[in-house]
C-alpha cells in the first residue's frame, strides 16, 4: 500500500474529492464499525406480502390481534354441556338425573336453546358454549337414561373443559413482533387471527457486477487467456443465503466509461450494489475511482487489515452500499461473508448469522502476516484424540480451497503465527460438523476418482485434499489421514515408494501410470519417435521450448536422465503437475514435456511412452480396520474398479 501513499495527492486533485482515508489501512473492526454507523439506523424496506408467501420474511411490524382466540367460550371434549351447579351433590351412589334439550351443538353451530337448571345440551368438540351453561361433561362419563336424559355420578368444576374466549390470543395483544423471522409457527397465528397478509421487510436488491477483461460467463466457451467468472455466481448465491435478491447483471470490462454507466444504472434499481475485482488500485482498476462520484459520502474503507482481502473496498453513495470485493474468488467469499453479510443482514431484517463452531486440533504451524486479522480455511478430519483442523494450502486464487473446506480459523491481527498442536476454534460453513469417513492426503490423480466412486454411492463421505506426494506422507505420518497416494521414485534403489515408508504405515499398491513426452499432435520433431531420439531432435533445434517438473518429482528424474547435462530453453520451467505440463504444450508456451497417458489424452497431445510411474498408497496401519478404509480396499480390489481404471488408460498393480 506504500505506492498508494505517493498516489494520495494527485487522486485528490483529480477526483476533487477529500481521499484520505485511502491512505489508512483500517483495521476490520474500524471499517466494519464505520461502514455499519453510515448505513444505519435506516427505515425498513416493507413490502405487503401474503401468508403464503410469507416464510422465511421477518416482520416489518407488530402483529396485533383484533379478534380473540377463540372467538366464544368453546368446548374441548365430546359431551354435554352444563350447570355445574346442578351436578354439586352427584356422586357414585347420587347420579344427577338431567334431561337433554332438543339440540345438538356440532362445530360450527350456533346454539340456539339456553342451558337451564336440570338440563344438559350435547355438544362437539369445539363446538361454543351455550348460554346458561358454565362446563362439560365428558360423554364418557354419563349414562343415557331414556331417549331424553342422562345420568352424571360426578360432580364438574366450573369451566372444566372450556376454552374461554380470548384465552388463546386476546384482542388487542401483539402476537408478533417486528423483526420475527416468519415460519410455519408465525403463519399459524397469523391465520388464527384471521390475517391474510403481513408486512414484513422486503429483500434487499442487490446488484451484482463482475469486472475484468478476462471474464466469461460459464456455459460459454473459454477463449485464450480467459477464465470463468466465478465471483459473479458465488456472490449472487451467497445474497441469496443471506437474504438478499440478487440481480446478477454479467461481467463488464475493465472500461471506465461503461463500467460507470452500468454501475449508475445497477444503483438506481437496487438497494445495494456489490463489485468484484479491480480493486488494487492497478492502472486498470477502475471501479474505486467510479464510486467517487456516485454519490456522498463515497468511500468509507479502501484497504482491510484482513487476509485474505486487503483490497476490499466500502462505500455509501447516496444511502446505498457499494462494495467491490477483491478479485481472487476466495478473498472475495471471505470478505463478503464477514464484511458484507452483516451489513446486508441488517438490511434484510434478519439476526446475525449463528455461525456453528467447533475446537479442533491444528497439525501444522501456519505462518501469519503480522497487522492482518487472518483466516486459514481448514478440512476437518477425525484424529485419534478429536478433530483435527487441516490448513487448506492453496491461496488465494485456489476456489477449491474454500469449497472443500469445513470452515476456517482465525488468526488475530497481533499474531505471527498459529503454533503447531493449538487447539483452536472453526467456523463451520455448514450448521453441523460431517466428518469425512475417508481421508486421502497427497498426490491427487483422476484414477482416485474412479475407485473412490462406489464408496461415494454407498453414502460415505471422501474427503481428497491434492498437496502432492511429500505432504502426504508427512501427513500420513502424523496419522492425520487414512491413505496417502504417493509417487516417490528412489534414485538408489531404482524403485518407487516403498523406501519412503515409516514405522506405522504400510504399501498398498495403487496403480501404474505411463509417463512419455508429449508434443502437439503433428510436430515433425517428435512424430513417431523414441523418447530419446525426440529429446535429441528437440536438442538439436534451438527454437524448441521444454517444460520441466519440479525437483523431486519422479518424472523429473526421468527428464534429467535423458537430457544428461544439457538445459535447453524452458529447463526453469518446472510446474508440479502432470496437468500444468500438459496445459503448457497445448497451449504452445512450450513445445514438449513429460506428462502421463490419460493427461496426455485429456489435452489431445502426441504422446511417445517411456516408463510406468508407480501411484500407490501408503495407509496409516492404525486406520486400517475403519469401515470406509475397507470399502476403499475392496474398490481398489473390485473387477469394477479395475476395469475403470483400464478404460482411463491406467494399469492396475
Ligand atoms: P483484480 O482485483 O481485478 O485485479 O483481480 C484479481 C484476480 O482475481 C485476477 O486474477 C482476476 O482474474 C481474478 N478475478 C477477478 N474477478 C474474478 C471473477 N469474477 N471470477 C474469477 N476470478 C476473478
Ligand atoms: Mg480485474
């Protein structure tokens, strides 16, 4: 933020307006606190709505009732109704002798006969009281006497079984209160008043607008350079969660003059607006510069002290919030749930989130920025001694990183580090905590997903969290999972992955994958070569561009082999993924690589096989006899599975 320092005055003499408050980084409380104290207190959005489509709206009003329930003196038994003065001296060995009046009173019918001394009338459940009477006899208790008496042999109190009028709902008391978030519950007394439609707080529109160039909407083809917009989705679900109606209005370019004329035509038909991307403030980003003149008093925070999401920015123009989220999908999540979430809220009519919680064990040290409030997402996995909290590794950029998490941590502003061994409190994204059943901590290959499919479909719950091979052993000796798929080739004993294995882990053989040098199809270079003759011809042409892998793949070790001391253009090149160097070639940043058969074949590249890799697992011995790590072993085991595997160009051990 140091260069925006320097920025600070010629932004102020262009925008003409007072900017500096870009100059401090708030801390997320302070910006929180401001952003709340310019929106509220604010009238209610109400809107009539009727009880059916009533559910899950928070009352704009009290609900007063202007009838009593029940509306008459009503009868809660089948019977007869009385004065129970007449039945005072009815015992076992005394019955009272009562004569019936010529009328039955059903539900729904007004009685028309007084109930005099020395007289009963018949009566239904619910059915009103008539005049003169004061109780009711349940017809179990008599006996007929004739077709036009009964006898009673015990006596009744005054009121037994009566409801009386009003006792339910009185006229005039407030059955509801404003704010009461409406469910079937609510509808029932509102219905029993006899009210059909309630006012309640309508859902606040919020506008939605993803910025960037390089955005496509999914469901449209990925140009070059392009990526799916994600944040437009996520954030319009995520208004929808929490009570908001959002209007997604697409992505628009990193272009001032559009972007300001959609972003003006966005406010003015919603309560709120909320952007996502181009908020560093690049030559690019745009957006900041646009709310400036949308509306007083502009913008409230440019800069959290928050991670991920430092680039958020809050504003108010006019009454309405405009928020633009940081670009990465996941620091846009995040400061949308805790930054945007309670303000919308609010807004809604609706409590604060009820975020559930757990304690759980973190395995690792993470490391934090020092000033920045930190969340770390984490997986949760069932350790021996209770939960433990797996720091999910991808950053920022990774959607998986937060879809596949349970919840997340925070780490305190004032904190450099969370230690390893903490116990600390998750968040849980979901109400409930659904451990997974399975745990796979390592090299993720497609193969996996394959064999873990009928565990899937018989309901348990497979967690596979992709750190590559090393991680997974060391989580797997740390017995923080069931299995870790793992690829590690040993140069001294020229053989894969057993010599990686300690004490408390055994080898279940996996897979066997073909790993060759891939090249677009048709390159003259490598068509229909060995893979040492194409590497010589590759050598051979200085305009040839290779990709590498990283040191300590096993694949690497295959690459250095068979280019001896040579380090042609793109050797630096080392991604760490069988996928990464396939994208390369296809995508022409380099000309060949090293890759496996099926990722070859995904990407429709030449490919000229070398030597099988062996992918297996190494189980944690002590997680052996848990019922999802059996099912996984009889999938591994299945004729189905090992058909699947087969057929996705895998070789079973
Ligand atoms: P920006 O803040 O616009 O510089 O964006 C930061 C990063 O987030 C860039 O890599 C963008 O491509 C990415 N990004 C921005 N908007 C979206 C979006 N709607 N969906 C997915 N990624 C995005
Ligand atoms: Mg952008």
């Amino acid at each position: 933020m140091s260069s925006d320092m320097t920025r600070a005055p010629s932004q102020r003499g262009r925008d003409g307006v007072d900017q500096d408050q870009f100059l401090a980084i708030l801390s997320r409380e302070d910006a929180l606190k401001r952003f709340e104290a310019a929106l509220f207190p604010r009238v209610a959005l109400a809107e009539e709505r009727p009880l059916t489509g009533a559910p899950g709206y928070p009352l704009a009003h009290d609900i007063v009732a202007d009838i009593d329930v029940p509306p008459f003196d009503r009868s809660n038994v089948d019977g007869f109704a009385v004065r129970s003065a007449d039945l005072a001296s009815a015992g076992e060995a005394t019955p009272v002798r009562l004569v019936l009046n010529d009328e039955v009173i059903a539900c729904g019918t007004a009685p028309a006969r007084p109930v005099l001394s020395g007289t009963a009338t018949s009566i239904a459940t619910g059915g009103p009281l008539p005049r003169g009477a004061d109780a009711v006899v349940m017809v179990e208790h008599t006996q007929p006497a004739g077709a036009r008496a009964i006898d009673i042999r015990r006596a009744a109190s005054p009121g037994q079984f009566v409801s009386y009028a009003g006792s339910d709902i009185a006229r005039g008391e407030a059955v509801l209160r404003a704010g009461t978030v409406i469910g079937s519950r609510e509808i029932g007394m509102c219905a029993a008043c006899g009210i059909a439609n309630v006012s309640v707080v309508r859902r606040p529109r919020v506008a939605v607008i993803s910025t960037g160039d390089e955005l496509v909407q999914p469901g449209e083809t990925l140009r070059p350079a392009a990526i799916y917009d994600t944040n437009g989705a996520i954030v319009s679900a995520a208004i929808g969660e929490n009570g908001g109606e959002a209007v997604f209005l697409g992505a628009i370019a990193d272009d001032e003059e559009q972007l300001e004329a959609a972003m003006r035509s966005a406010l003015e038909s919603s309560d709120m607006l909320v952007l996502s991307g181009g908020t560093s403030k690049g030559a690019g980003d745009v957006s900041h510069r646009i709310i400036a003149r949308l509306g007083k008093p502009g913008i409230i925070a440019h800069g959290v002290a928050l991670k991920p999401g430092k680039p958020l920015c809050l504003a108010v123009c006019d009454g309405k919030p405009v928020v633009i989220l940081p670009g990465f999908p996941t620091s846009a999540m995040f400061t949308f749930h805790d930054m945007i979430v309670p303000v919308l809220r609010r807004m809604a009519g609706l409590p604060p989130r009820s975020d559930a919680k757990v304690v759980a064990k973190v395995p690792v040290r993470i490391a934090s920025e020092l000033g920045r409030t930190e969340f770390v997402m984490v997986s949760l996995v069932e350790g021996a001694e209770g939960l433990i909290a797996y720091p999910s590794g991808k950053g920022s950029g990774a959607i998986t990183s937060f879809a596949q998490a349970d919840g997340f941590l925070k780490i305190d502003a004032l904190a450099d580090q969370m230690p390893a061994g903490v116990q600390a409190e998750v968040t849980l994204f979901t109400p409930h905590v659904r451990v997974p059943d399975l745990v796979i901590v390592g090299s993720h290959c497609t193969g996996l997903d394959l064999i873990t499919a009928p565990l899937a479909r018989a309901g348990l719950v497979v967690r596979s969290i992709a750190v590559g091979s090393l991680g997974g052993l060391a989580a797997a000796k740390r017995g923080e999972c069931d299995f870790a798929p793992i690829h590690l080739f040993d140069e001294k004993s020229e053989t894969y992955n057993t010599p990686f294995l300690g004490d408390g882990l055994e080898l279940v053989p996996g897979w066997r994958r073909m790993q060759g040098i891939v090249f677009r199809a048709g390159d003259a270079r490598f068509e229909g070569l060995s893979a040492e003759a194409a590497v010589r011809a590759a050598l051979a042409d200085p305009a040839c561009i290779m990709v590498n892998r990283n040191q300590g793949a096993g694949t690497r070790i295959l690459i250095d082999r068979l280019l001896g001391n040579a380090r042609p253009d793109g050797y630096w090149n080392q991604p760490r993924s069988h996928n990464a160097v396939a994208a390369a070639v296809a995508q022409a940043r380099a000309d060949w690589g090293m890759t496996i058969a099926p990722v070859a074949r995904a990407a429709g590249l030449g490919f000229i096989p070398l030597a099988e890799e062996h992918y297996d697992f190494a189980l944690v011995t002590a997680r052996r006899d848990r019922p999802a790590v059996q099912a996984f072993l009889e999938a591994l085991k299945s004729d189905e599975g090992r058909a699947a595997l087969g057929q996705a160009g895998f070789r079973p051990a």
